[in-house]
C-alpha cells in the first residue's frame, strides 16, 4: 500500500472513509478483497506470498492499514512480513494501544512501514521511522511511503480531493475518489521529496496512480463506513502497465453497531 486517504469524522453520513492504492511488483500474487475463507469476519485482499494484507476491516469494526517506508534501495533481509501487522492486528483482540506497542518493541524485526489501526472508537499510527503512537485526530489525512501527513505531492492532491468531496452523496464520493486514485500526474522536480532512490525513480513514484512495466498501483480501495454501521468495500485491481483486471464491491453492516455510530477518530 503507498497512499492511503481517509477522514475521520469529516463527513455528515460517513464517519469514516478510507481510499488507497497499493502499489507492488506484478509478479507478487495476491486474492482481491473478499471475506476470508478461514476468516469470515475479515474483509480484506490478501498477499499469497505470506497471507497477511495491506487494508481491512472485520465485521466488529477493527480497521487496519500499512504502508512501506521508502529510504532507499531497501534490502528485503527483515524477518517478518510487513502484511501480518494489519492481519493479526484485525484478526487479534488486543486494544490497539498495547498492541501497537507491542509493534513498536519489535518494530525492528521489519523493514520500514507506516500502519493505521483502530476501530470505531478510535484510529491510531505508528511506524518504526517514526517517534511512536499518534491517535488520529477528526479531519483529512493522508499517508504514503513516509510518516504519516508528510506533505508529498500525491497526499496533498489527494487530502485536497478527499476535502472537495466532504458533502458528496455516495455516487459522487464512489466516482471522485476513485477518480483521484487513477490519476497519473507527474509531480514536478522541485516537489519531489528525496527518499534515496534518485529523480528519476522520483518521478515515477510521484503519481497516485503508478502504471511501470514490473511495478506499479495493483489495486484501488474504498472503504466507506456509514452513520448506520453499514460498509461499502469496493475495489479495482490493476495488472502490468495498469491495465484493469476487474472490480468487487461488498455491502455488509458492523455486528457492533446498534444506532448511530461514534466517530471512527473522536474528539480527545
């Protein structure tokens, strides 16, 4: 996953609205997001390398996800797989503060990440480049390969888009966010940040969108939580070069919720 959206208390009908792509090599194979076989209560994609994912959401409200921490050319020597902190984090029943804490003892034992947790009381971050847990205060955010609000192009577009669409119907939410998260503009030179793996990488990386022969955005994800506890879960998935390989949308309400719900990042 390399760009998440979300807000959090932000809009009058959806408490919480999440839209990301994730970005990976083709060749890493990969189911698109469906309710686990040997997990009903998971909604999510799921890697078929080491079976954790990047985005879900259970069906009592737990919310999870993570993205790579881009500092250069990266050696893949970490033990431990960056999917399974989202995928034991929804599938676990520690509250998210200690189990977060527990990531962060150990956040040494992976390569660099940036991950999202919580549930309908409350998000929270926390990466091992970072300086430890953040709970995610009401509004607009946006996430790519760094701390979380880092200002890159693609996250200030996007936390720019999101805003545009906080009195948005569904349909009109549905197509402007995923029309954001096709776009393939190129951020210019002097707004590139510098992450060590030089300007011409640089710029390929810079869209919300990233479309290369042997990398690039593999799927499209929204995530729209309703006042009612109802949860739309639709998603693209991309192939080499972009090329669109289909689409699944699920509807399905949170166990959890009876009446309205709280909002998915309260007021401290």
């Amino acid at each position: 996953m390399c760009l998440i959206l979300l807000a959090c208390y932000a809009h009058p009908d959806y408490p919480l609205i999440i839209a990301a792509n994730r970005d990976e090599a083709y060749v890493r194979m990969a189911a698109p997001a469906a309710f686990w076989g040997d997990h009903p209560h998971l909604h999510a994609g799921r890697d078929l390398e080491k079976s954790g994912t990047w985005l879900g959401i259970t069906r009592t409200g737990r919310i999870a996800a993570v993205t790579n921490y881009r500092a250069g050319y990266t050696p893949k020597d970490a033990p431990r797989s960056r999917g399974e902190l989202v995928s034991q984090f929804l599938l676990g029943n520690d509250n998210t503060v200690g189990y977060l804490g527990q990531v962060a003892a150990h956040g040494d034992e992976y390569n660099g990440f940036s991950l999202i947790a919580g549930d309908l009381d409350a998000l929270y971050f926390v990466s091992n480049r970072g300086a430890g847990i953040e709970r995610i205060s009401p509004g607009v955010h946006g996430l790519s390969n760094h701390l979380l609000d880092t200002p890159w192009p693609k996250v200030e577009r996007g936390k720019r888009a999101l805003q545009n669409l906080l009195a948005a119907d569904e349909a009109a939410l549905v197509a402007g966010l995923f029309d954001f998260l096709a776009e393939r503009t190129t951020a210019g030179d002097q707004a590139l940040p510098d992450t060590g793996v030089g300007v011409q990488r640089e710029r390929e990386l810079s869209p919300a969108f990233i479309g290369g022969e042997r990398y690039g955005t593999r799927a499209s994800t929204l995530v729209l939580v309703r006042n009612n506890g109802e949860v739309l879960f639709r998603e693209r998935s991309f192939g080499a070069g972009g090329g669109a390989l289909g689409e699944a949308c699920s509807r399905f309400t949170l166990e959890k919720t009876a009446g309205p719900l709280r909002a998915a990042c309260t007021l401290s």
